[in-house]
C-alpha cells in the first residue's frame, strides 16, 4: 500500500513540474499584444534587418535554415558561377497569432524569410 501511494505521488509530482516547465513553449503560441493587417504588416517589416524586427517583434516562437535535398545536384545540373562565390545566407523565423486576415481572425503562423539579414518574403499560413 505504501508503496503504491509512494508511486502514485511521484507520478503526480512529475506531472505537475512537467506542466509547469512546458509553460514559456505555451506561451510562446499565445496571442501577442499587438496584431497587424496583412499589408500593414509587409509595409512594415519588407527589407527590414533582424535588428529592427527583434526589436519590434521580440524573439521569434521558431527558426530554421534551408536543407538541400541530398540528390539537388543530380536533378538541377551544374552550378552557375564561380565555386568560390559566397553563398548567401538564408534564415526564417516563426510568429505565431501576429497577422489578421479579417476583423477576428488571425492567421495561425507568419513565416518571415531572410536572405543576407533583409526580410525578403513573408508568408501567412493557417
């Protein structure tokens, strides 16, 4: 009996401080203080540096770079240029609740793509 008390509590235990560490990553998917209208939020952050949207938007819920697939050459060919022409540098960031479609709704995720530290593309997505 005492045993199975003992492990019942630890299993609650466990429990809870899992729930409790998991919190920030729920909040991270919350709805920001401030949303934006599909152009306003283009006009706004289009060319823009990662400097200036941290500093408005804070830090983004997820990043990525981009993987080549491992069979690209085969199927794309040769490269064009020069080999030791620099590649460019691509990166995209996450935001979650941020962009309206409507007057209620909000698109679930705004990816913003950067190529050399310019905001490039930015894409809606439900």
């Amino acid at each position: 009996m005492k045993n199975t008390r003992l492990t019942f509590t630890l299993a609650i235990s466990t429990l809870i401080i899992g729930l409790i560490s998991s919190y920030p990553s729920f909040a991270g998917k919350s709805k920001p203080s401030h949303t934006y209208q599909e152009m306003e939020f283009i006009q706004k952050f289009k060319g823009k540096n990662k400097a200036f949207i941290l500093q408005t938007l804070g830090q983004p819920i997820k990043k990525s770079k981009p993987v080549k697939p491992s069979n690209a050459d085969s199927i794309v060919g040769q490269s064009n240029g020069p080999a030791n022409l620099k590649k460019d540098d691509i990166e995209m960031w996450y935001y979650f609740n941020l962009v309206k479609y409507n007057a209620k709704n909000t698109y679930k995720q705004a990816e913003i793509t950067f190529i050399n530290d310019a905001a490039t593309n930015m894409m809606f997505l439900n």
